[in-house]
C-alpha cells in the first residue's frame, strides 16, 4: 500500500471517528428526540437554538436531535427578536453570550418539545423549559 493511499485511509478513519463520538446518536440506535420547539409569541415561548450537548458543540440548523437515554446538558439560546431579524453570524455571536443550560433527562421512546420561556420584558429575560413529553410512536 503506497503513503498516499495509508493517509488517505487514516484520514478517513479519524474522520469517521470524530462524527460518531459526538453527542447524537444515529435513529436505529436506542433514543430520545429534543425537538426545537417553533415560537409561540402569544404564550411568551420563542424558539431555541442548541449550541452544545453534553460540552460538545452541535452544528445546527436542525429542529431535533436524536440523544441516547441518560442525563444530558444542553447548552441553549433564546431566538427572541422583536425587531428585525439578525443575521447569522450576529445571531450565532449573541448566543453565545446569552446562553443557558438545561439539564433532561432522556428516557428511550420519548419526545422531548423545548422553548425558551420569556421571563421578563427585557431580551435576556427568559429561561429554556420542557413544553412537553409525548411517546414517539
């Protein structure tokens, strides 16, 4: 086997690697789902972008995540904008500091729908909360 063809595959190997350690777990393994929850302006619940599970970061744009059974830390932030919409970046930027935690519990076969709670008048008034658990099937 030549040099090329050797890193090649051990490329390939570390990258395959890297993506099934993190946090979420393929949908034919034992499972929760964490749905992202839409805004609800009239009973002051907005949409929550997940930023990290378990000290990990996801990369989103999803609206649910397959996590295993068992205690898990989500890192979350408020999308609560009453103006103009933010662009991406700025939006990914103010999570970041506007973030909070929330800590489920995951049980196999459960769907877990989850918001983020406005508290206050203020924008960083608010806290992520479990809307509600439903059977997925």
């Amino acid at each position: 086997m030549s040099i090329c063809k050797i890193i090649t595959v051990t490329a390939l190997a570390l990258i395959a690697s890297a993506c099934s350690s993190g946090p979420t777990v393929s949908h034919n393994a034992p499972h929760g789902i964490v749905v992202l929850a839409p805004a609800q302006p009239a009973s002051d619940n907005y949409q929550l972008m997940l930023l990290e599970v378990d000290d990990v970061r996801v990369f989103g744009g999803r609206d649910a995540y397959w996590l295993a059974p068992g205690r898990h830390v989500l890192r979350v932030a408020a999308i609560i904008s009453n103006d103009r919409p933010l662009l991406r970046e700025s939006r990914e930027t103010r999570a970041e500091h506007e973030a909070d935690v929330l800590e489920i519990d995951i049980v196999e076969g459960k769907r877990y729908r989850i918001a983020a709670h406005r508290t206050g008048p203020r924008g960083g008034d608010w806290e992520p909360v479990v809307l509600e658990v439903s059977d997925i099937r």
